[in-house]
C-alpha cells in the first residue's frame, strides 16, 4: 500500500521502534542535536548572568537580562510559526531538519569564536538568541512531525517515549558537558556543540526517502496555521492538554533562574549550575525509559493532571530551598513529573491528529511550548525582577498547582479520558486515521 500515512517498509507493528533503521538515525540526531542546544543555552544563560553581575547590576537587575534571553528566542518562534508549520507540510521534513542544524552550527561557531578571543557582550548574546529561536521554530515543527511517519501508528507511543529519551538525555548530560567544560576552558563548551551538530546533521542524512501526505494546493502559510489552530480549537483533548502545559509550565518556570540560584542563593558555581540543570533531566530521563518498555495504558487524563500537580508542588519546595541536596531532589521530581504529562500530552496530540495537519498542529504545540519556556523564561525573570527569584519560583509552582484545578473543570474530556485512543467519531470523520488502521 502506497499511503502517505505509510512508515517505511521494514518496519513491524511488533518491531521495537530501535529495530528500524530510519528511526534509529532519527534518535541519534535528535540526541546529538539536545546535546549540543543545552550545553550552549546553559552558559549562555551563565554567561549572560555574570556579565551584568560583574559589569555592577544587582541580583534582581542581572536576571532581567536572563528575561530579555527567553524574550529574545520566543518573539522568532513566536512570529514564524505560521511559517514553520506550514514548511513542515508541504516540503521534505529531513531537508527542514537539516538546515536548521545548519544554523545552530553557525551560532555555535560564532559563540566559540568570541569566547575565546574574549569578546563576548551581551549585545551579541542577544543577537545569537534571536538565531537559535528562529532555528527552533522551523526545527520543532519538522522533526514532530518527522517521527510519525517512521514507525508504525502501533509502537508510535513507544517511539514518542525513546524520542523523549533522546531529548531528556540530551538534557542531562548536555548541561554537564557544558558546565564541566566551561570550568575547564570557557570555550569548549561551544566547540563540542559544533562538533556534535556535525554528528546530528550526519545522521539526518541518513534517514531514508519517507512518504508524505498529499498538500493542498496553493494553500498559504497563514491560511495553513488557521486550520491547524481550528483543529486545534474543535479537538477538545488536544487543545486542553495543549493550553495545560503552556499555562503550568509558564507560571512555574524555574530553569531561567538557576544562573541566580547557583551563583547567589545555593553559592555552587559553574559545576553546581550543571547540577541543577542536570536534575530534572535525569528524573525525565528515567521516566521516558520506563515508559519506551512499559508504555501507559489506562487512566491517562487524570494521570496527566496528577502530574502537573506533582510539578507544582516540587517547584515550591525547589523554591524555598537554600539546601543543595533538597533543590536537587525536588528538581528531580519536577522533571520526573513533567516527563510524565509531557509522555500522555504528546501521545493524545499525535494520535489524535492526522498526518496531513501534523506539521500544522505541531508547529501549534511548539508555540505554546515555547510560550510556556522561552516566554516563560521572560516571565520568571521579569517576576524575579519585581519581587526576587525565591517568590518568583514559589508563586509560579502555586499557579501551576491552580491552573490544574481549573482545568480539570474547564476541559472535562482531561478526567475522563482512559486511554490514548481517539473516539469512535474523530476516527470517522478523519480519513487518514482510517487508513491508517489498514496498514498491516
């Protein structure tokens, strides 16, 4: 069967989704690709920090240069997403995904290059900001909507969870790489980024021809991001489990904070920042692993709304900490926590779209994801600004805490969802979805 549903012809339903060769390049290049953006974003943040701290602002005016940071890498994606998710639709999704490798090489190189000859400023780490949000904005988009069409819709949930290894990975041992090389020459860390952009952009090569769904004909972007925010819109589990993520993770943002933490409150340096980074990385990690081998099956709604409460509740004690010990193990559980709603929210959202809007709804996804993060990072730095980091983080873990509450009232498809499977008349009314369940 020719379908543009169809994963590549190697593939099983019974196949564990590493046994596939398209797949397997695709985990490589998006670990690789992790790898390489966290080890730079965390000293660029740590950069950023000590430049306006030893330059003679205070702690409050310092983190809102780490604000102008997330500001400085959302307004890109923000404005291009129509675009992004559009491209992802209607041109090869590898090509996509190469290119913006391509550019975060180019920042790489550069940033190496002026940490080295020690003229690195502020102004031109806001400018690299701008890049590496516009790089993202058409990478998200792309590779999302890349992963579907390698594997078949039966292990998709298990390749949905090895992908967030790759990316959880990537966040572990990426601010590690980052901040032990920094102690050891500030520009390292930016030269093993380029080197492992090298590798990520290698692997995307080798990704084999995949097919796409058919596109619709002399369709502009504008008019393509409108249809995916209608889809958007209509699919109540979609949009409900879209907007909690976007809303919970914006108001308890702690990352954009850990320069201020590790420098300030917790006095650990450059390697305790790796640390802090590293935490809820590794409590991801662990519980994307265990989901690749034993994949959630029941419950899945209230789960994902557990979770997110969980989340909250660790960034107030997170917050509170002036304990090194304590900060870690709650950054553990925040990352254990929104590794688990991220696993439930991105398995409805891709089980519930079809092929042919995939790129649209996951460039949607991307921009509140990113709303939530870089967006996120200007809120929490900004709040930090006006009323200190501590009440910053603390206030932000009870927000979460609240938006969960109201959410389970406002979209109450979250607690009655039981499984992962779309309902009976998303099924009929989306073709794609029907043949996708005829392929063998």
């Amino acid at each position: 069967m020719n379908s543009a549903a169809e994963p590549s012809p190697d593939t099983s339903p019974r196949q564990h989704p590493l046994g596939i060769a398209n797949f397997r390049a695709y985990w490589v290049a998006r670990l690789t690709m992790t790898l390489a953006q966290y080890a730079m974003m965390l000293i660029i943040g740590w950069q950023t920090y000590n430049i306006a701290r030893d330059g003679g602002m205070g702690v409050a005016e310092a983190s809102g240069q780490l604000a102008l940071i997330g500001l400085l890498q959302f307004v890109p994606l923000f404005l291009l997403t129509p675009f992004s998710g559009w491209a992802a639709d209607h041109f090869d999704r590898r090509n996509l995904g190469r290119l913006t490798v391509m550019l975060q090489m180019i920042c790489a190189a550069l940033l190496a290059w002026l940490t080295w000859t020690e003229q690195v400023a502020l102004t031109w780490i806001f400018g690299i900001a701008i890049l590496l949000g516009i790089a993202r904005a058409f990478a998200g988009p792309a590779l999302s909507a890349l992963a579907p069409n390698l594997v078949p819709k039966s292990i998709l949930p298990n390749a949905i969870a090895l992908s967030s290894i790759s990316w959880q990975v990537g966040m572990i041992v990426g601010p590690a790489l980052g901040g032990y090389l920094y102690a050891l020459v500030p520009a390292l860390p930016y030269i093993a980024a380029f080197a492992l952009f090298v590798v990520s952009i290698t692997s995307l090569s080798f990704i084999g021809k995949v097919p796409q769904p058919p596109r619709p004909q002399n369709q502009r972007p504008i008019h393509a991001m409108v249809e995916g925010l209608r889809y958007v819109v209509k699919t109540k589990m979609v949009l409900g489990a879209i907007t909690l993520d976007l809303f919970a993770v914006f108001l308890a943002g702690a990352t954009a904070l850990f320069p201020v933490y590790a420098r300030d409150i917790l006095e650990v340096g450059e390697t305790g920042l790796a640390q802090l980074a590293m935490a809820p990385a590794v409590g991801a990690a662990l519980t994307a692993l265990y989901f690749s081998f034993k994949p959630l099956k029941t419950n899945v709604g209230p789960k994902m709304l557990w979770a997110v409460a969980i989340f909250g509740l660790a960034t107030i004690v997170f917050g509170f900490s002036t304990s090194m010990p304590l900060s870690l193990a709650m950054l553990f559980i925040v990352g254990a926590a929104d590794m688990f709603s991220v696993y439930i929210r991105q398995s409805l959202i891709q089980l519930h779209t079809p092929d042919d809007k995939r790129g649209r709804v996951s460039s949607v996804s991307l921009l509140t994801i990113s709303a939530s993060n870089e967006f996120g990072d200007f809120f929490s730095g900004s709040l930090a600004y006006a009323i200190g980091p501590v009440a910053a983080v603390v206030s932000g873990g009870a927000g979460a805490i609240a938006t969960v509450a109201l959410w389970s009232r406002v979209f109450p498809v979250l607690r009655t969802t039981r499984t992962f499977d779309p309902p009976d008349e998303l099924v009929e009314e989306t073709p794609e979805n029907k043949l996708q369940e005829q392929i063998p």
